[in-house]
C-alpha cells in the first residue's frame, strides 16, 4: 500500500469507528459544565499556555487524537464563556437547542449556495425568511439572505440599494459600474456604528461623501437636522445604538423618506429583535416602510456564531446587486441561497437559527429579550451616584452606559472589572467622556449574576480608589 493509500485507510478508519468524534464530543460536554462556573476571561496561566500552538508545521500526519486533546487542553482554557456575566460588544450566549442544531449541522458540511447542493438548507431557509417576516411584521414580499453576520448584511443591504437608486435613473450599476454613474447621497447620524462606515466604503461611496446629521443626548437622529431627501438619497438609520440601545424615529422619518423615493436602510444588529415582542415592539414603530435591515442571530437571538440575516423588501435589486451565474451553476426554480448572499459557498448557518425560532416559539422570543432588558435595568437601578457610579443612559432596550467621577477613574475601574474576572464589561467613548458599556444579551443572565456583577463593579473601584489614596500618601 503506498503512502497515500495509508493516509486514506487512516482517515476511512477515524471516520468508521468514531473515536475522534467521540473524544472532541466528550471534551466539548466538559467544556459545557464547566461554562458557567469558570473565570469570565481566561486565566494568565491559560493566555500563556497558548504558546503550545506556537510551532513550525509539521511535516508528516499526525495523530488525530493528540491533536483534538491538545486543542482541549490549551485552548478550551483560553476561551472566552459567553455566559450571564459577560456584558461586553453585545455577545450573546447560545440556546442548547441552537447549539446542538448546529453540532449536527457540522457533521452534514452543507454547502448552502444552492438546492441542488443542499436541499434540506434551501427549505429551512424559506421557512426561517417566512417566520422573520412574520415575527417582525414585515411585508410578506420582504426576502432573507442568510449571512455570517450585522456587517455582512449591511454591505448587502448597500449595494442592493445601489443597483435599485442607480437603475432607477437609467443606469446598471451591475453591467457598467461606477465610473461615470450618477451621485448618489449617503445619508447618516454621527452615531452610526462603524460596520456601516465599512459596509459605505466597500460598496464605493466612499466615507468621506456621507451627509452627517446630528444627533440628540441619547444617540438618536435629529429628524429636523434631516436635510432634504430625494430619490437619489440613501437613507441608513439605526434600531438600538450600541451604547445607549436608543433607536431612530422611524415613524416619523421613513414614511416621507420613502415618499420621496431615497431607499431606507435599518441597521439593527441586536436593536431589530425589539420588533418581534409586545412589550418593546414600540421601540419599532414605522420601521416597516424602510428597504432593507440588517440584524444578527448571534446577538440577541442567541445563536451560535456566525449568523446573520440582509432582509429586504426589493427582490430584485437583492438578487441582482448580489446574483452570478457561470454554465456549471444549475439554477432551479427551487431557494438559491447565494442569490440573496454576497458569498456563493457558505455553511448552513441558517439551521440553528431555525432551531433558535421552533424551540422559542413567538412567546418565547418575546420572554427572553424582555428579560435582558429587565436585567439592564436592574444593572441601572443599582449603580448609583452614592456608590460612586452615574448611569448616563435611559435604558429603553438592553444597554448601560456608566461613568465614575472622571476619565482616569472610569478606566481604571473598568480594567479593575476586567481583572478580577466574575463579570466583564468593555469602554467607550459617550459624549466626550469615557464609559463602561454594559451589554445584557444573554438568555443566561439571571438577577443573581446582575448582583455578583454589581459587587464587582463597586470592589472595583474600592480597590482603584485604594491604591490612589495609598500612592497619594
């Protein structure tokens, strides 16, 4: 038998008796019960360790089981547990019934780019787009593409708004391009996040050719700074600024916008899911006579990375910003998935989010986001100025925003959190001051661990007072 036989005999029989899997499956269950009673940031020990992987490329197979403990030992210690104490860039936590969705879904490696390659991803993909529609109260003739995520689905949402205002002055962005093309205005507030500033530039238009609008102390766009919009105007709001959780007022701005012909974008990473509960759904209103939104499964959701959706109610200016065709391509008159996605191959990411939706139901979506936001304000309740904290935001969704006595404290404070490891939370930047942003997105997060965070926060900063007043004696 030559050599690359052995090798292929070797694979053949790690695929037969399910060793390897067995292993890697056992290792993820410890790694599953030990989730949430580790330190939220890996030990300096674990950061270290990571020096193991360092190492040439070996020239010869190797083991499949020593790799798999390997990766066990060094790098399940040096993961971050997205668990109830986690509060940093709006990570959210996974729903086990997602989770084990996509754990068999690996096993499958679908490539959903097309029925004919993955007909059971085509179907859960009609399915999931019907119930997003729905759960959000969209027109039913909105369309999803399934992406890895917010940022993703925000260059799709920009480019199918560039090919619709482009067309609609005579012009095929998709057959001539940019060059010689008709202006077309960005629209935007100073509070948008950075992934649309990304998604402006990739798509051509460059950042320094938007039209900023100012905003209001809660990070909402000023509907009276609004300059005048035309039908060459691309208009990109917000649902949930990442700081604050304030949202635009779509009522009052998208249905004369769209009156006016400029195509509406909602960037709505974790904010979008207030649309699909009864009780934040106000948070919301108008937003159905927007173009396109971009939303995430992974934060608020719960998903397990990565997933993404571009939801949008012009078909064909999705499909054809997006769409390729080559002779080897055989297009059906079944779901093509890569139709509605900048990628061609991609994973079935869509399967855990259909999981997310049937094990949650209407009732259990609505459930689990408002108790994020009963948490958030909890966590706003009890950082009081007397404690040495000011929250600085109305909580109207699942953000906290909060400063101590100055910058220099803030910061050092935060850090102080960071390293002492029973919550994490991250900085920014909010009206020229520096905060500690506070992210609750997690199914997981309970009043008890608001609590154990709270008594971090506050030993923190006894601990940074402590050691000024000792370096000041």
């Amino acid at each position: 038998m030559n050599k690359k036989n052995t090798l292929q005999a070797a694979m053949f029989a790690e695929m037969q008796n399910k060793n390897l899997f067995r292993k890697a499956k056992n290792h993820a269950f410890d790694y599953l019960e030990g989730a949430f009673k580790r330190t939220i940031f890996p030990t300096e020990t674990a950061l270290k360790n990571l020096e193991k992987f360092e190492e040439t490329m070996p020239e010869k197979s190797g083991d499949g089981a020593a790799i798999i403990d390997q990766l066990h030992q060094y790098g399940t210690p040096a993961t971050i547990p997205y668990n109830g104490r986690y509060f940093g860039f709006v990570n959210g936590s996974m729903i086990p019934t997602s989770l084990a969705a996509k754990n068999l879904s690996i096993y499958w490696d679908q490539n959903a780019a097309m029925h004919i390659m993955s007909p059971i991803t085509a179907k859960l993909e009609i399915v999931v787009q019907n119930w997003l529609v729905e759960l959000f109260g969209l027109p039913k003739h909105t369309v999803a593409g399934f992406v890895s995520g917010t940022s993703m689905a925000n260059l799709a949402a920009l480019t199918a708004a560039r090919f619709r205002l482009l067309k609609n002055k005579g012009w095929d962005v998709t057959e001539q391009g940019l060059f010689g093309a008709p202006k077309i205005r960005v629209v935007t507030h100073t509070h948008i996040h950075s992934s649309i500033l990304k998604a402006i530039s990739l798509a051509g238009f460059g950042k320094g050719n938007i039209e900023l609008v100012d905003c209001d102390k809660h990070g909402r766009i000023i509907p009276e700074k609004l300059p005048a919009i035309d039908d060459n105007t691309l208009l990109i709001l917000q649902a949930g600024n990442v700081s604050s959780g304030a949202y635009d007022d779509f009522a009052t701005i998208c249905k004369t916008a769209k009156e006016k012909g400029a195509w509406i974008h909602i960037d709505g990473a974790f904010g979008l899911w207030a649309g699909a509960t009864k009780r934040l759904k106000h948070l919301t209103k108008g937003f159905e006579h927007a173009d396109s939104y971009a939303v995430d499964g992974h934060k608020t959701l719960n998903t397990p990375y990565d997933s993404g959706v571009i939801l949008c109610q012009d078909e064909e200016a999705l499909v054809s910003a997006l769409h390729t065709s080559a002779s080897y391509l055989e297009s059906s008159h079944q779901r093509e998935g890569m139709y509605y996605t900048p990628e061609m191959s991609k994973r079935a990411r869509v399967v855990e989010m259909w999981a997310a939706l049937k094990y949650l139901g209407k009732e259990g979506v609505d459930e689990m986001i408002f108790e994020m936001h009963e948490r958030a304000k909890e966590f706003a309740a009890s950082l009081t100025k007397a404690d040495g904290f000011e929250v600085l935001n109305e909580v109207v969704y699942n953000q906290v925003i909060v400063k101590c006595a100055s910058d220099e404290l803030t910061l050092a404070v935060m850090n102080k959190i960071q390293e002492l490891r029973e919550c994490w939370a991250g900085g920014a930047v909010w009206e020229g001051q520096k905060v500690i942003r506070i992210s609750v997105c997690s199914w997981a997060t309970t009043s008890e661990d608001v609590a154990r965070s709270i008594k971090s926060f506050k030993e923190a900063l006894r601990l940074v007072q402590q050691y000024q007043k000792a370096e000041i004696i």
